[in-house]
C-alpha cells in the first residue's frame, strides 16, 4: 500500500468526484475493478467541518457525522491512500476569481501534509485556460484534472482535447484529463486512446464508471448486472444508506429503469427491500447478524459492565446505538415510565459539550443518585440516551432493545408510536448544555489527526 507521501498521479486512471456517487461502495468496486485512485463525492467543506470523527469499530470505518447524525464521508482501511477527499466550495463560478483560487490552494498546500490537488473546467480561451493553470501550478499542487468542457457546456457536448493537450504541455505536473465517458471511453482499452488524444498523463472517469465501473477492468467490462450484485454486497458490508444505494443502482440500470427488477427496485425504500430485489436477502440476514454478534461483543468485552464511581456518579462505557431498539422504543421513555411507577422524580438530564470534538455526554438524575456513560457521543440526544442506559442497567430495569422480553413498562399504544412524541420531552423537567471552553489538542495530535485522513482536493 502506498504511503500518502509516495501517491503519484501520474499515469494512472481514476474515478471521477460524483455527487450521490462517489460513496464507499461505489469507491471500492473500483478499486477492485482497477481504478488507482477514487475521489469521494463532492462535500462541501463547512459541513465538513461541524462533523464529528467516529471510529466506527462494528464497521471497521472511519466516520464523518453530521451533528443530525448523517454519516457525511465514510472511509475505511481498503482505500487508505487511494481515496482523494473532494471538498467543494463556489464550484465553477470560482473560476472567474483566479485570485482567490490561488489563495485558496496555497493554504491548502501549506496547511496539510498530504498531496493537494486541483479540479478545473476549461476557460472561453485558450490562453486563459493555460494561465490559470499555470497560476495553479505555482501554488505546489500535486496535480490538476481539467474537464475539458466549457462552464456551461453539457455532457452532451464533446471534450475539448485540444485545450487539455495544450494545458499539459506548459506545466510540469500531471494533467488529469476529464469528460470522456461519452465521446471516446466505453470501454477499459479507450481509456489509453482519451489519454493520447488529450496529451495528460492520467485520466479520471465519472459517467462511464457510473454506468458499469468495470470500466477499469483490464479484463473488458463485465455484465451490468453482475457488478450491481457486486456492489450491493460491498453496500449490505458498510451499511451504506438505503437511497444512497437505490441511487446508484437506478445509474447503473440506465434504460432498464423501467423493467421489472427496475420497478422493483424504484419501490424498495430499505436495504432489506433492495437486497430482495436482487435475490440477496440471506446475505443481507447474514450480514446483520454478524454486525450485531460485533456490537454486542464490543460492549461485553470491554468496560461495558464495569461499574466506575466518579465522586458521587455511577458511570459505565455504553453507547447507544438507535438500531437496537425499536422505532418508536429509547431507554429514556424506559426510564421515564418506571420512575413514574416507582413514584420518584421524573429524571433530570444535564449535559455538556466538549469543544475540540464537539462530543456530548449526559449526567441524568433519578432518586437523587447520577448516573453517565464514560463515552462521548456524537449529538446530545444520544448522549441523554446513554446516560439512562446506565442508569437502567444499574437498576436492572429493562431498557427497551429489540428481542428484549416485553417488561410492561410502555404500554402497547406507545410502543406502536401512537404518541404526540413529547413522552421524551416531559421526562427531563430542565436540561441543561454547558459548552465547555478547552484548549485545542496538542500539536503531536493533531499531527495525527491530519496523517490518518485521505488525500486531499478542492474543486473549482
């Protein structure tokens, strides 16, 4: 595996940045297909940076999650520096501002220690076009992929060879060439006759690797519908999102979009439904039940029944994860509905975030005794459940997850979800979220930090 100081662009072929596309599934079938290098989909980079870093250890990932608890970039260790992080800010409008394009990628260069890279289309003239790339060259990118399409010109349009070729010719650093999937690559051998006719040293496939990502297949390409199969199973493994995985299937089906597994397939809203449609229902059976056997086995193997009293609160390694339990279920209406039977005081949430990671963790108090989980969590509404969870287990109070025997606590209306949705709600009488001033992290770790995320690209 090469090390990220060692990635070269040249001579390479790529997949292309793709929205909705260019997801972990989708990443790794092209890898396994052939692809040298996989950019992720375009993420806008302020989101990116209200995301919390997650290991996730059922999936063996890394994750990216929003503060609503969408995971935004999901990577894991088959992709380690072969994946380009795409970050997109004002798109191809930037290029009207080569100013700020060139202030941009100098703070890029100097403030990561990983490879930087540049993603252009072509400018009205080919004079323009060669200057701002060489502008681009002298900020110390690694390299630049040029889309040989004018702003607004559309697929249908043809690739612009000739202002590629001459871009490639006055810079010193590899050339990626882009868009095309339409005129000339349908197959593994045109990929090497778009990179001649456009002079570049590497070639980046978005639409062609959409529809049948064998395309990178030196072998020929594969029937389509053998590579959904195979990549509904990388999507069932990583536990990609049901219309993430729709999506990317329907690219592929193309004009068999209205055939019978098509239809089938436009009505599935689950990953249960989609893996049905396939015929892959027991390996999607399978598939949970190892995650599950994994999550259940982190939890009893590692602190997770271990009692810790820190002063006068009761704490214990839990995390809640929302898919053991019921839609309509949480530990916190478990706790709420048994202190209303054991006529105590409705439980009292505090809460309180730390700054460098905007974690959460949650104190609740019942009888007048406090109890925490030691972890952090990633929203503050996961933090209020693992602190009840605690709670609970230490009461030996049933809690609510899926194959528990049913306790009687929540009568059946409210298991159906036929509530007003503020049972949560009038269980805490105060909640409290105390936004905790730290220092940032020292600098050896955030070294770390920046040497374990993937390549790095911003999109013009």
């Amino acid at each position: 595996m090469m090390a990220a100081n060692r990635l070269s662009f040249r001579n390479i072929t790529a997949l292309a940045p793709m929205v909705r596309v260019g997801t972990l599934p989708m990443r790794l079938l092209a890898l396994d297909y052939g692809a040298d290098v996989v950019y992720c989909e375009e993420l806008i980079d302020i989101k990116m940076a209200q995301c919390q870093r997650v290991v996730n250890e059922v999936l063996e990932t890394v994750d990216f999650v929003a503060p609503d608890d969408r995971v935004m970039f999901r990577t894991c260790e088959r992709e380690k520096d072969r994946v380009v992080f795409q970050m997109g800010g004002m798109g191809a409008a930037l290029l009207s501002d080569p100013d700020k394009i060139e202030a941009i990628l100098k703070k890029l260069v100097t403030g990561v220690s990983i490879p930087v890279t540049c993603k252009i289309r072509i400018l009205p003239s080919l004079e323009e076009t060669i200057s701002l790339v060489q502008r681009i060259e002298n900020t110390g990118v690694a390299a630049v992929a040029v889309h040989g399409r004018l702003k607004d010109e559309r697929p249908r349009h043809p690739v612009h060879c000739d202002y590629i070729r001459a871009v490639a010719r006055a810079v010193s650093i590899p050339v990626i060439a882009n868009g095309g999937s339409l005129d000339l690559v349908k197959t593994n051998a045109d990929i090497e006759v778009f990179r001649k006719a456009a002079g570049a040293s590497s070639v980046m496939l978005a639409r062609a690797a959409m529809w049948n990502v064998s395309v990178f297949s030196s072998r020929g390409p594969l029937p389509v519908e053998s590579v959904m199969e195979e990549y509904l199973k990388y999507a069932i493994r990583y536990d990609n999102h049901a219309f993430n995985t729709k999506y990317c299937l329907c690219q592929m089906l193309r004009d068999k979009v209205e055939s019978p597994l098509g239809k089938q397939l436009q009505a599935a809203q689950t990953n249960t439904e989609i893996s049905e449609a396939y015929g892959l229902q027991e390996l999607y059976r399978q598939t949970q039940e190892r995650l599950q056997a994994r999550r259940d086995a982190l939890q009893s193997g590692g602190q997770e029944e271990q009692l810790v009293m820190d002063g006068d609160v009761t704490t214990m390694a839990v995390k809640f994860e929302r898919r053991e339990y019921p839609p309509h279920i949480t530990p916190k209406m478990f706790l709420l509905e048994w202190s209303r039977k054991e006529k105590v005081e409705q439980p009292l949430y505090q809460t309180v975030q730390r700054a460098q990671d905007r974690g959460f963790q949650s104190i609740v108090t019942v009888a007048k005794k406090q109890y925490r989980s030691s972890l952090w969590e990633k929203s503050k509404k996961f933090a209020e459940q693992a602190a009840a969870i605690v709670c609970l287990r230490v009461l030996g109070v049933p809690e609510g997850r899926i194959g528990e025997e049913d306790s009687g606590l929540v009568c059946k209306r409210k298991r159906e979800g036929k509530t007003n949705g503020a049972v949560e709600e009038e269980g805490s009488k105060k909640r409290h979220v105390i936004d905790l001033q730290r220092e940032a992290e020292s600098a050896a770790k955030g070294d770390q930090h920046r040497a374990e995320q993937p390549v790095g690209e911003q999109e013009l």
